[in-house]
C-alpha cells in the first residue's frame, strides 16, 4: 500500500458538511485540508453504480487538476425494505431544480417504505467508500459502514443529509441529535477514515481531550508513533465538567477514563499498556490507590513506578502516565 507523506490533501467534495468531518478526523495528523470549492473545481458527472466507481471519479479528477493528492468520498444509505435504495443514488433523491433537498429525500424515503409496508425497525446502514488519488494515476480504496434504522418524523438539527432520520445501532438517538465528536468516533466516514490511517501509518498522531491545560502548557494528551501510544501525564479531572473529585482513588478511576478514551482514539486498547508511571503528593495515599488501578489494569501487568511528588495544583493527589504498544 502507497503511503500518504505530504502536508496538503484536497478533499474532493462541494459538501461543507463532509469537509468539516474530515478536517476533524485528519487534524491530529497535522495535515492541511482545502476543500474542492476553494479551488473552484467543477463537480464531475458520476457515472458509476457503485460507491467505489463515483469515489474514484471523483478523486482523479481532482487529482488531475491541481496536482495534489486527492481524497473523495461516496456515500449513501441503503434500506433494506426498499432492497438497498437510495443507495448510490442516495444525492439524487435530493435533487431538485434549485438544488439538494434532503428533507424531501427524507420524506420519499419513508413514503416508500410505508406504501411497501415495511415492518419495523426499519434495518438500514450508511455506508462510505473514501478513494485517495495521486497525480500520477494510482489509488488507494476504503471502505466503511454504520448499521442502524431510518425513524419518523426526522429528529435533531446538526449534521447533514439524512442524519435526521437515522439512529445508529446501539443508540436511541439520530446522528442529527448527536454530538459531532460522537457521530465523528462511530460514523461509517470514521469506519472508512480508520482503514484509511493505513495510509497515514508512520506519521506523529497528536490526540487532546480538549483539557485547557494542554493549550496554555502546549503539549498533547497523547502521542501516536507507529506501533507506539504515549499518554501524557493524567489527573483526576473529568474534563467534560471540568471538575475534580477529592477522594484519590476517584480521581484515579477517572485518570484511566481519560486513558483508555486516549489510548482508543489512537487505535490501542488498556492490554496494549506496557508501562504505567503513578506521581502520588502523599506516600499515605499509595494504598487507597490499589482498588482502582485493580479495576482498571485487571489482567494487565505493565511496567509500573511510583513517584512521591508535588502536582500543579492543590487539589490534584494522582497523576497517571503510561506507553502503550501494538505488535
């Protein structure tokens, strides 16, 4: 498989939408994105009647044009009660004399699926092919999925296309009602982005739980390097409210929330743990800790050192670093 090693990628899409996502997912890798509006690129026909073949078009013809490597997404919803429409012509439901409508594809959808009398739930998925083309005529292709279920009436303001109707397994609300780091993490793009980090493998993957310590101090929650995941230095803040329990043992089960979400951002599990550094302000407190890092390690046996030291603020009693490694 070809490596992506620039700094600049155009993403080959007029969609503002899916642009935002993928700068999203592409940020910690230090890339630079430019959309294909910004270079005013024309749109090309998509001829093909597969999510690989429109991808493909796309991303060549981008490629051809600027120069650039390319990335380009096909995406849609298949229906299993409509024997997998809209499918690849998921944008041409939407389409209308003054553009894409996707409340009308929306209410189409489930018109159909009604006039068929379809039981429910109403068994559907997202599904994402992301192609990436270099100049010289050579690609790379991946693909993604996200099962769910199309509901009425449309739920939730954020997101695009047919978000609105659409709850993903496992949840009972839409991808228009979630959050946009949620939605981002399980997404079929995210599934497809995840086979595509092949492409990035070798490059630094900075990772950050949004904690305003780690803007004013200027480094990374974590740090992916190939088969290696460091974790910075961990307190016991849940940086969600921003707030900090008291008790030690607390703080450090949150500790190694904030770990084991850093460590799956970066693709690596708890198991994959082969070190740990435990900073403690008080020698008493040592035992105390015990139950949690048990509860959280379980089988899990990584190298460990305790140090007694003195944290950045008074209310801090434990902080948790650790190195993870992925054979």
């Amino acid at each position: 498989m070809r490596r992506f090693a620039g700094s600049r990628l155009l993403v080959a899409t007029h969609n503002a939408g899916k642009l935002d996502e993928m700068r999203a997912m592409l940020a910690p890798y230090g890339v630079e994105v430019v959309g294909a509006a910004e270079l005013g690129l024309a749109e090309p026909e998509e001829t093909e009647d597969t999510f690989v073949g429109n991808a493909r078009i796309k991303a060549h013809a981008a490629a051809q044009a600027t120069g650039l490597p390319a990335l380009a997404d096909d995406s849609g919803i298949e229906v299993d009660a409509l024997g997998g429409a809209p499918g690849v012509y998921t944008a041409n439901w939407a389409e209308t004399p003054k553009g894409r409508d996707f409340v009308l594809a929306m209410t189409r959808t489930w018109a159909e699926l009604d006039a068929v009398k379809a039981p429910m739930p109403r068994h559907a998925r997202f599904r994402s092919t992301l192609a990436l083309a270099w100049p010289d005529g050579h690609d790379e292709v991946f693909e993604g999925r996200c099962e769910g279920q199309v509901i009425w009436p449309m739920r939730g303001a954020q997101g695009h296309g047919y978000d609105p109707m659409f709850v993903p397994e496992g949840y009972e609300i839409t991808f228009a009602e979630m959050d946009p780091g949620e939605k981002n993490r399980i997404s079929h793009r995210a599934d497809a982005f995840h086979r595509f980090k092949t492409c990035l493998e070798g490059r630094v993957q900075r990772i950050s739980t949004g904690s305003p310590f780690e803007a004013t101090m200027g480094y990374s929650r974590a740090v992916v390097k190939g088969p290696w995941c460091f974790v910075s230095g961990v307190t016991g803040y849940d940086y969600a409210a921003m707030t900090m329990p008291e008790d030690v043992a607390a703080q450090a089960r949150n500790c190694f929330a904030t770990i084991r979400w850093a460590l799956d951002q970066g693709g690596f599990e708890m198991a994959d743990i082969v070190r740990v550094q435990y900073t403690v302000v008080d020698a008493d407190l040592v035992e105390a800790l015990a139950p949690a890092i048990g509860e959280a390690l379980g089988e899990v046996r990584p190298a460990a050192t305790m140090v007694i030291a003195g944290l950045i603020r008074p209310e801090m009693k434990v902080e948790i670093e650790v190195t993870a490694f992925k054979g």
